[in-house]
C-alpha cells in the first residue's frame, strides 16, 4: 500500500492553477482584469463577469471564465467553479493550460480519472507544460505506478530545471523504491531552490532518520516548525529526540498526536517508531 504520508499530503505535491493574462488594453490590465485574476473573490466573480461580457473573441473569453474559476473554487463553490472550468475549455479546446487548471481541480475532488484524462490532453497540446507533468506525475506516484512517475518528473524537471515541487516528488519516488542516495540528493536539489518546501523537509527528515541520522533529522523537522505547527514534523523532531536521550521528545509526539491521531502511521511505515 502506498506510504501513508502520500495520501495525507497529497494536495502538497500539486502545482495549482496557472495564471492567465488577457490581451485587454491597459487600462483595462491594469484594473479590471488585475482584480479578476487575482482580487479578493468577492470583487473578482463580478470582475471576471464584466470581462466575459466585453470579451471579443473566444480566447478572451476562456481565460476569463478560468479565472473566475479560480475565484469560485476560492470561494469554495465548486460547482460553480467546474461550470466555469467547462466554459473555459469550450471556448479554447486548444489551451494546454486551461485542461491542466481543471485537472487539478479534478484531482483536488477526488476524480482521478478524469484529472489523469485532462493533464494527458494538456500534454498532447503542449508535451513541455511541466506543471502537468508534475501533476501527472503525481497520479502515478499516488498508484504506485513510480516507472511512468518518474517519467513525468525527469520531463518536468528537464523542461524547468528550478522546479522546486517536481524535484521533491521525484525525490519521494525514489524514496519508495529504496533508492536512498537518489531520494536524498533529490530533496537537496528542491530545498536548493526552495528552502522552505515543507514537502521536502518532511520526507528527507524521514529518510534520515530510517538510516539514523538522527541530528540531520532532527534539523528538517525543526526548519518546519518554524515554519508552522506541522504534526509530521512534530512527531519526527520528536522521535529524533527521543533518539538523543531526549526525554521531552515525548511531549513533541503527543502534541503531534493531537493534532492528527494518525500521524505514527506515517512513520511505521518505514518502520520508524519511538524508542
């Protein structure tokens, strides 16, 4: 069964919709459409609306319907954000990135299937569109399908050589096939563009401490604590204590368990308990 702590973070590996700009005049850009793409909800539903209505040709008009996607799936009404994602695509069947917006969506409510469908076609549309090779990618991480998996990563990663988020996933491929030298170098290279990729400061604290190096461990888990209060990095900082002849790693374990009950799972998976 594929690692617990895959399921639980999976919205983490996921690259969320792209902006899109239209091709409005600036005064328009610089008003309008600015606050469509990315104002508050409230004002960018009645934004994106105004700009749908002066669209002049259907290109317009699909990166405004995603965009007032994105300002519905903020408001959390789904259905009017897929309605939208759905107009989007009708009005530009050709946009790589608008399969690869609702894809995500998709994948964000559970429907494998058709996100798997989507990123496929944004790739047939444009095979160099990494953040749906990432997101790809990460289905076949989540099926344990790691060959086609890191396929899609090493693409990403070819065509964005600072992709943060590809490098850290591929690092969790690796991670799941044993190959620990290659999981390890992987998550250095994402925390070398981005230091402050939870996702990687997670798995690498794991990794280290399944082949005890507790001090190194124990420097992950605190850099995402002073991020945030994160129970996977409470409850690793805590077994790595514990490790040390630190007692009050204890406390770090049951202030994880409080906040998620079934964080140790994450951990006894990789055969990772408490002293």
């Amino acid at each position: 069964m594929l690692h617990t702590i895959l399921a639980r973070y999976l919205a983490a590996f996921l690259v969320t919709p792209v902006l899109l700009y239209l091709a409005w005049p600036f005064s328009v850009r610089s008003s309008v459409e600015r606050i469509c793409a990315q104002g508050d909800p409230a004002i960018a539903v009645p934004a994106c609306a105004y700009l749908i209505a002066a669209a002049k040709s259907n290109g317009d008009a699909a990166i405004a319907y995603a965009a007032r996607g994105r300002a519905y799936e903020r408001r959390g009404e789904h259905d009017r954000a897929m309605a939208d994602y759905d107009k989007s695509i009708e009005a530009n069947p050709v946009n790589a990135v608008l399969y690869s917006n609702r894809g995500t969506v998709l994948m964000r409510d559970g429907e494998t299937e058709r996100a798997l469908a989507d990123y496929t076609r944004a790739l047939d549309l444009d095979p160099r569109l990494e953040t749906a090779r990432n997101n790809r990618g990460v289905i076949f991480l989540r099926r344990e399908q790691f060959d086609l998996a890191l396929i899609d990563f090493d693409k990403a990663i070819e065509v964005a050589p600072e992709f943060a988020l590809a490098y850290a996933n591929r690092g969790l491929a690796y991670m799941e096939l044993g190959q620990v030298e290659k999981a390890l170098a992987d998550f250095d290279r994402a925390l070398g563009y981005d230091r402050r990729l939870i996702l990687a400061l997670n798995n690498r604290g794991i990794l280290l401490l399944v082949i005890d190096k507790q001090p190194f461990a124990l420097k992950n888990f605190e850099a995402v604590l002073q991020l945030q209060r994160n129970p996977v990095a409470l409850y690793g900082r805590g077994v790595a204590r514990l490790r040390n002849g630190d007692a009050g790693g204890r406390e770090d374990i049951a202030a994880a368990l409080a906040l998620q009950p079934d964080v140790e799972h994450s951990f006894a998976i990789w055969g990772i308990k408490p002293p």
